[in-house]
C-alpha cells in the first residue's frame, strides 16, 4: 500500500515491493475439496503473463472491453489485475456481445460466443487444468499462459483517469476504483496483516472490493470461497481459524 498508487496496477505492485511471500489470495472451492494459495510474488506472475497474453495474443488495447463471464475464482482475480495492467476495462458478467473480447468459465461458454472478437475458455480445474478438449471456437487460457513471459510492460501506461472497471452498472476509473477500494478497506477495519473471508461472487463493486481490492489495498489478504454454503457452522469456524481470518464478509 502506497499513498501514491492511482491505478489497481500500482496497488499490486507496492504489495510486490512490499512483503511479496506473505499469501495475498487464498482459494477454497468446497464442491471440489480445492485449495490454492497464492503468495504476493506467485499471484503477480499470473497477472503478468496474463497481461502478456491480452496485450500480446489477443491484440486488447486500453479502453476494450473485456467480458468476464467467471465466479469468484483466483484465476478471474488474476484477469481483473491483467485487465488494470494493460488498460482494457475488465466488465464482470457484462453482455459478451457488446465486448471487443470475453473470458469464460464452463458454465459460460455458449453465451460468451456472442462476442465477435476473441474468446478464452477457461476450465477452472484444479491447479488452473487444462480442458481435456478446447472448446471450439475458444483459446484454452490453461494452454496458452504458460508460455508467456514472467515480465510485463504494457505498450501504453494505463491512465489512472481512464475507466478501468465496469461492474454492476457502474464505471470507476483507475484513480476511482483505488479511492472507493481505500476507503472499503477503512469501512471494514482493514489493515496490513488482516484475512479477509469473502464467500461473495464477483459480480458487482461489493464483491470485488471486498474479495479481493480492498484487502490488496489495505496490504491485507483475502481468503476466497467458492461454494461457501456447504459448509457447516463448525466446518465454517475451522477455517476461520485455521486461515487465521480476521474479518468475513
């Protein structure tokens, strides 16, 4: 956390300059007995050769719209910090058909073939799992980051004035979504140090910011549950503490 920082981008990267082994997201889905943890410096690599991937493979620019048909999953974390990164506007569960380009999970494969320009599958198995077959008409994301470099510079810096989010019929700019995201943090008695449990999705502002930016804003962490509501109470109160949350929501 930096008080210079006016773009998600910058947040990720004063997180990285920081402490960049101590976990930043950490994943449960419990339909599949899943669990990834991401440390600051592992969650980065992702967004830089996801970054790669948008700026590089799939030709974005800054200002596309990017269409992200996914739940509340580490690996859409990670496109929501790439789509910062190289300026195209990450718009969560927006229309596939009014985007230059859409991301998909399985579930939304065939809505997301209303977008005309490039598509990416993703099979969101566990340890980010290839598709045993690509799915026509779709890059397979598991196939195709692998190979992209460690290192991203974008061709054109993101504007911090320049939309960055578009999420539940709203549009933040950079500088917007790191002042509403500061402020979030304030609201929730964030600070460094401080796990945040978040069994929200990631359709709207609420669930962004708290999954995920105002925990990186605050040099906080979130702990990511996929399929929350099958947990018991008791089974709910032992990851509590076994993840050390300081903070549900």
């Amino acid at each position: 956390m930096n008080a210079t920082d006016r773009t998600p981008a910058d947040l990720l990267r004063s997180a990285l300059a920081g402490d960049a082994a101590r976990p930043l997201v950490t994943f449960y889905d419990d339909a599949t007995g899943e669990r990834v943890e991401l440390s600051v410096a592992t969650f980065a690599n992702w967004v830089a050769k996801t970054a790669n991937l948008v700026q590089d493979e799939l030709s974005a620019e800054p200002g596309d719209r990017v269409a992200l048909l996914l739940p509340a999953h580490w690996q859409t974390a990670v496109w929501l910090l790439a789509c910062a990164e190289t300026g195209v506007v990450a718009a969560p569960q927006a229309d596939p058909a009014d985007a230059d380009l859409v991301v998909a999970g399985p579930d939304a494969l065939e809505a997301a073939r209303a977008c005309s320009g490039p598509r990416v599958a993703l099979s969101l198995r566990p340890l980010g799992g290839r598709f045993p077959e690509a799915p026509e008409g779709f890059a397979d994301y598991a196939v195709e980051v692998p190979g992209q470099g460690d290192r991203f510079v974008p061709y054109v810096p993101p504007a911090p004035d320049a939309v960055a989010l578009a999420a539940g019929g709203r549009e933040l700019t950079g500088e917007e979504v790191v002042a509403q995201a500061r402020a979030d943090a304030g609201a929730l008695g964030l600070a460094p140090g401080s796990r945040v449990l978040s069994g929200r999705d990631y359709a709207d502002w609420d669930g962004l910011s708290q999954g995920l930016l105002a925990p990186l804003a605050a040099g906080a962490s979130v702990v990511l549950c996929r399929n929350l509501h099958l947990l018991d109470d008791d089974a709910l109160a032992a990851r509590k503490a076994s993840e050390r949350v300081t903070h549900s929501v």
